[in-house]
C-alpha cells in the first residue's frame, strides 16, 4: 500500500513529502488513516539529531485517525473507530502490571528502535530502502501500522483535528500534576515554562484545586496566556527575581510543588530553590543539561525530594478519555494553544514551533474530515 509521509532522511534536513510503500499488516496491528497530528518538541529534538533514533525516519507521535482494518488479533478495535495514538508498551513486565506503562521495561526498544518488535520495518522508500518508525505510529504519514497498545478509542462525536497532542505534550503536562505529583486541594504550585507541557500543568493543577498556581517564563504573552488559563500569579523571570517573588506570594513559605518545562540549568535549580519544606519538585523536559544538587543543603535538611515522571505517569487508555472529558466541560481548553496548519507546510509549522510563535502545531493530513 502506497502511503505520504513526511520524511527526514538525514540528521537536520528538512522534512520531505514522499511517497512510501507500507508494509504487509501483522495479526496485532491496527491500519490508521490519519486525520491529524499534533507537533512535539521532540519531533524537532529527534529531527535534528539529538537522540539516538536513526535515520531515515518518518516522525510524529500525537496522532489521531480513523481505523481502517485491524488484524486478526485484535479484539478491540474494528474499522470506523476514531483513535488516538500515544506510546507503545508491552504490558507484561512489572511496571505495566503495576499500572505504570511509561515505564515499561521495553519502552526504548517499542518506541525509539524504529521498527517493529520482531526487527521488520513498517515503511520503505520507492527504492526499497527501510523508513524506521516513531513511537510504533509515526503520525506524520496518510496511513500507518500500529500496534493495539498504541491506540485509545474516542468517541464518534470528537473532532479528530484538535485531540492528537493529547497523546503526549498535553498528557505529560497534565499527568506530572495529577498522577505524580498528586497535589492537595489548596497546595501551591510554580511552573517554570508556559509552553504546551507547562500549561497543560497548570489546567491541571487548577483542576486538581490548587490555591496558587505560579507561571514563571520570559515571555509576556504566554504568561498572560497562563493566567487566562489558570495561573493565579505570573513572574517575568527576565525582570523579576523568580525566587524572592514566590517568597513573596508565599509570605515566605515557598510553594509545594514546582514543574520545569525547560530543562535549563539554572533554572531547574531554581525550581528547586523555591520549594517549601516537605516540597516536591519533579524536572521533566528531555535536556542533556545537568544541575547541581547538594543532598545535605538542597534536599535533606528541608525534605524536600525531586521526581522522576515520564510522560505523565498515566495509562494512556484512561488519562487520554479524562482528558477530554475535562475540555468537554471547559476545564482543560487546550484548544486555545493550537494552530492548524496544512501537511505540505509541515516546515513551517516545525518553524513556529521552535520560535514559540505557536504553542502547538497540529498539521492537518487528511483535509476531507469534517466533524
């Protein structure tokens, strides 16, 4: 089956619409037609090198489609259901059965290998080379192969343009909050970057009942953006001393709970900084940088303590429906983050992702769906 898909062939190059040949359909797949996908950082981080992903490969991972045809093995999804795609896990090992999938002991090998678990490859180029995958779907293509863990079934009523970033910024956001950090009613919280994970965070976290929830970016338009959707206080950190201005609303307490967003050094130190005792701080972004953390002085003494969370911490298949269940009742409005681009112009939308002219690119594959 011949399918679109936006390519990138070598570590920095651009994105390139080509035509590619799908593979033959295994028993536990599911054939997805896609109808959108949002746009990740981490599409960009992988488009240009900075992971261990090779190449050629077609991206993307926050798709949302309509199934086509399932295999002969899957039991719960049939053709006409809307789906969307977040990742792969194997659901076997200790960590799924615990209820934590980000975690799975084969989370690389199903999602960053680029091919599938017995080694084939989904994609090939007209020439025959193999295309790798990501996060088992690879969105940014017409159609795709995709593993039944991938997927979570949405109602028919959905508009499939708006909820693929729901598969991974919007649920690490959103996740980090409800599921990691699990704040009480009234607690206070600090967010340290307004881009999609970060808001995402801070509906959360007013969802959760969080009595101050503190926006901290250089940015005024997107801190104005956050106190639109939930921040109770916002701080120019370019202007203000982040640290004196949350002893401030504080009256010198610190905040329960802080998120960073931007895996910057100093910054995660801050973050780390301006913690109450007993406070919890949990860095997510995916950054190379380091910080420097003294047990005795930064951690010990006040117990404080800092948490891992991958990728909200949640079961997709549950945290994906919550999700939009929340938009639904206007409490998680998301949609006021994104901007529709066409596929051919999947370029500039990768562009105004990084300039942070746009919050979340969603580029539209299939133009004909109409809700």
């Amino acid at each position: 089956m011949k399918v679109k898909a936006a390519v990138v062939n070598t570590a920095g190059s651009d994105y390139v619409l080509e035509d590619l040949e799908l593979a033959e359909m295994h028993p536990d797949e599911v054939l997805v037609k896609m109808v959108a996908s949002g746009m990740c950082m981490s599409d960009e981080t992988i488009r240009k090198g900075g992971t261990s992903v090779a190449f050629p490969i077609v991206p993307g991972h926050e798709g949302a489609g309509i199934v086509e045809k399932v295999g002969s093995a899957v039991k719960i999804f049939k053709p006409g259901d809307q789906v969307v795609m977040s990742y792969a896990y194997c659901g076997q090992c200790q960590s799924c059965r615990k209820g934590r999938p980000a975690i799975c002991d084969d989370w690389m090998k199903l999602n960053f290998l680029g091919v599938r678990e017995d080694g084939s490859h989904t994609f090939h180029n007209n020439n025959g080379t193999p295309v790798k995958n990501l996060y088992g779907h690879s969105s940014f293509s017409t159609h795709s192969l995709v593993h039944e863990s991938n997927l979570i079934k949405v109602d028919q009523d959905i508009d499939l343009r708006l909820i693929g970033p729901l598969g991974c910024g919007f649920l690490t956001g959103s996740g980090t909050v409800i599921n990691g950090l699990k704040p009480e009613s009234g607690s206070s919280i600090a967010v340290f970057g307004t881009g999609a994970v970060g808001l995402a965070a801070m509906m959360a976290a007013k969802i959760e009942g969080c009595s101050k929830i503190i926006a901290i970016d250089i940015h005024d338009s997107r801190l104005e953006l956050a106190k639109e959707l939930g921040a109770t206080h916002i701080i120019n950190s370019k202007i203000e001393d982040p640290i004196a201005k949350v002893q401030e609303i504080t009256n010198g307490k610190g905040v329960n709970y802080s998120v960073d967003t931007t895996g910057v050094s100093p910054v995660m130190k801050t973050a780390l900084t301006v913690l109450s005792k007993g406070g919890v701080f949990a860095p997510v972004a995916i950054s190379k940088n380091t910080m420097e953390v003294i047990p005795t002085a930064d951690l010990i003494m006040a117990g404080k303590s800092m948490i891992g969370i991958v990728m909200g911490d949640g079961i997709p298949q549950l945290s994906i429906p919550q999700l939009v269940k929340f938009y639904q009742e206007g409490r998680f409005p998301f949609d006021k983050l994104v901007k529709f681009y066409k596929f051919e112009d999947i370029n500039q939308a990768a562009k105004d992702s990084v300039t942070g002219q746009v919050i979340k690119p969603i580029v539209i594959i299939d133009e004909t769906y109409s809700k």
